[in-house]
C-alpha cells in the first residue's frame, strides 16, 4: 500500500473542502 498516496488523499480532501482544487494539483505535481 503506498502511504505516500494515502497521505495525499488527505491532503486532496483537506483543500477540496477549502475549494482550492488547484492547490490539489500542485501538491500532486511536488510529489
């Protein structure tokens, strides 16, 4: 299981809930 993965799904609801989808994809492109 990749944690690392698990990690941004959180992170990905966190700023979906913030509305900021944008920032979701960014982060996505860090990793």
């Amino acid at each position: 299981e990749d944690l690392g993965g698990r990690e941004l799904i959180q992170i990905a609801c966190v700023f979906n809930g913030a509305k900021n989808k944008r920032q979701i994809s960014m982060y996505k492109k860090v990793e």
